[in-house]
C-alpha cells in the first residue's frame, strides 16, 4: 500500500436472504425497494450478489431515526410501548 491509498476497510457481505432475515421483507419487496432506490443496491460477485452489511444497517438506523422522528420523541417511548389511556397487557 502507498501513501496515496487509503486504508483498506473490511467489509462483510450478505446474502439475500441475511439481509430478508434482517429487514423482514420478500425477495419481490426488496428488489422492488432496490430499483426504487429506496434500498442499498448489491454487489455482483461472478453470477450472485451480496449487500454490505453496514450500508444495510445504516438503511436500518434510518428507518429507526424516521420512525423516532415522526414520533417526535427522540425514540423513547416513556413507558410500556402502550397507548396513553391503554391498561398494558396482561402478563
């Protein structure tokens, strides 16, 4: 490695269906968010492709940090995860 490149970072690469397990959704749903661009695009490797798992994960953090958001709480419910006047199921 010379001066001029940089560090070389490693990265672990996923499977379609690690990355199904992950976000929960159907092979159709994934490709469909994919050429929407509303999903991180694979990497091809010979005839099969893998996703990088932090961009999965940082596509994760950005649904959590929109969910929080919309909430407008900074993503801490302040109690059970019930609805305020809602009694909190029965164990």
């Amino acid at each position: 490695m010379t001066a001029d490149q940089p560090p070389i970072i490693p990265r672990r690469l996923l499977r379609r269906s690690e990355v199904q397990d992950r976000v929960g959704l159907g092979k159709s749903t994934l490709y469909s968010r994919i050429s929407a661009g509303s999903f991180p695009k694979p990497v091809t490797l010979g005839s099969s492709v893998r996703w990088v798992e932090s961009e999965v994960e940082a596509w994760i953090s950005e649904r959590v940090s929109e969910r929080d958001h919309a909430l407008g709480n900074g993503g801490t419910s302040g109690g059970t995860g019930a609805e305020e006047g809602t009694p909190p199921l029965a164990a």
